[in-house]
C-alpha cells in the first residue's frame, strides 16, 4: 500500500475518533449535567477527559496533524490555487490551524486547573464547528 494511502487511513480515524470526542463533549455530556446536576456531572466529566481522553486524544490529533501536513505536503507539488480543489485545500489546513491553535489553548488551561473557565466550552464548540466544517470542506473538495 502506497505511504499516500496509508496516512490518508491514519487521517481518517484520526479525524473520526476526534471529531467523535468533539461530539460527545459539545453534545453529549451536557445533558448529564441537566439531568444529573452539576456535581454528578463534573465527576463524570473529569473521569472521562482526565483519567482517559487526556491521555488518548493528544495521541489521536498528532496523527490526525502529522498525517494531514503529509497529505498536504504531497497535494502542495502540484497545487493550483485556481480550482475549488486548491481553494478548499487551503481553506481546509486554516480551519485546522485554528482547531490545533484552539486544543492547545484548552490543554493549557487543562494543564493550570482552569477548565472551569467559559473559553474552556467555548472552545471545545469552536472546535466542534471547525471539524464539522472540515468534513464537509474535504467532501466537497472531490465533488466540485
């Protein structure tokens, strides 16, 4: 199997294992804390980021990243900006800059106890937004 191939496999459960997280803490989780309380919620919710996704996730967005600037390193040699195949391309790896800018962000404020904080959430939904996009951008890269 051609090293091309084999990160665009990586790229893709990469990609839905992230954007599966995304899901679950911007749509899921929010409705334990509703129909738990808070409490309840926030022991959940520091089980499930801290003792695994903390641990699992990082592993998951480097492949997601290193795999992506591969693919975009190969699609570079010959890129036209002309196409919506070359529009989208770059429109795609800035969506993913920011998601990346946004995870490193969250990270921190993990790292220093501040998850409590409203940038927290927000960029977890920022970043959920930002990957939906991503997956509509690189369907339509191959259809238009």
């Amino acid at each position: 199997m051609p090293v091309y191939e084999i990160a665009k496999l990586i790229h893709l459960v990469s990609a839905v294992i992230f954007g599966g997280v995304l899901f679950v803490e911007v749509v899921m989780l929010p409705v334990l804390k509703k129909e738990l309380g808070e409490d309840m919620y926030k022991k959940i919710e520091y089980l499930i980021i801290s003792k695994r996704g903390i641990k699992v996730v990082p592993l998951f967005v480097l492949a997601l990243y290193v795999s992506g600037f591969y693919m975009f390193h190969v699609h570079l040699k010959s890129l036209d900006l002309s196409t919506n195949f070359g529009k989208l391309l770059i429109l795609k790896v800035f969506l993913a800059v920011l998601i990346i800018i946004g995870v490193i962000t969250a990270i921190i404020l993990f790292i220093r106890g501040r998850q409590e904080s409203k940038i927290f959430d927000y960029i977890h939904l920022f970043a959920f937004v930002l990957a939906f996009s991503i997956i509509i951008i690189a369907k339509l890269m191959f259809v238009l």
